[in-house]
C-alpha cells in the first residue's frame, strides 16, 4: 500500500447497470452533479472538460455549510473503460499534494465493476480519509443515482 511518503488505495464497487450508463455518470457534468460526494454533500460544478488536459473545479457543499474545492486536469480518457486525472484539494491544508485517480470501468456483461485506484496520497491518515469518502461516493452516491 505504501512506501514511506507516497500511499495508494484501491476501491472498487459493481453496479447493475451498463458501463456506458457509469461512465456517462462520471463524465457529463448534469449527472455527476446529482451523485459527487459523500452522503450528505451537494455538488456543483464549476469547470468541467472532459477531454485530455482538460480542467474540472467542483465545489462541494457539505451539510454544515463548509465548501471543499476539488480540481485537477484529465490525463488519460478510453470512452467507457477508463478516467485517469489528478486531485488537488484548493482549500485547507496547502501542503497536501497532487494526486492521481485512475477509475476503470470493467464490463460485466450486463453490470460494471468500477475500480478506483488513488495514487500518492501524503500519509496513511489521508489514504483512510479518502478511503471513507471514496466510499461513500460509490456507495450512497453512484450506486442510489444510477439505482
């Protein structure tokens, strides 16, 4: 999982639907709206071109009113079968780097099994945190929209 500086974690859910439909979801900014963020949180989005080098920006609202800044910029885009870009978080600890997420989309015949790999997270404590909210994405989040 790790090395002294760098940790990665590894998620991966399968949902009853066809890869086409999970993959819209991640990557047509009216759908992703709907479902981005963990239990509880509304989306919107600020930027979003989904095309290599292209900038996304999403202000995530929590319950309590605090606003958390994701961006980054696509690196690599295979229609329905794979997203790799970074993760900046633009607000709070200006020490936390950029990552990598890479989410690949395996065809199932008739399902998708998502896989989400998180590259280069700056700490294990980190890696748990992304961990819980990745968690919550795919599972009160992708899998209750595209239910």
């Amino acid at each position: 999982m790790n090395n002294a500086q760098n940790f990665t974690l590894q998620l991966s859910n399968t949902y009853s639907v066809p890869t086409e439909r999970v993959f819209n979801a991640w990557t047509k900014p009216e759908e992703l709206e709907k479902w981005w963020g963990p239990a509880g949180f509304k989306t919107k989005i600020v930027e979003m071109n989904v095309e290599v080098d292209g900038k996304y920006k999403y202000n995530m609202h929590s319950p309590d009113g605090q606003v958390h800044i994701i961006a980054g910029q696509y690196l690599e885009i295979v229609k329905n079968e794979k997203l790799v870009f970074t993760w900046k978080w633009e607000n709070g600890d200006d020490e936390f780097p950029n990552t990598v997420v890479t989410v690949d989309f395996i065809n199932k015949n008739e399902s998708t099994e998502l896989v989400i790999t998180h590259k280069d997270l700056p700490s294990e404590a980190e890696a748990n945190n992304h961990s819980h909210g990745w968690t919550s994405f795919l599972h009160e989040g992708l899998k209750s929209y595209l239910a």
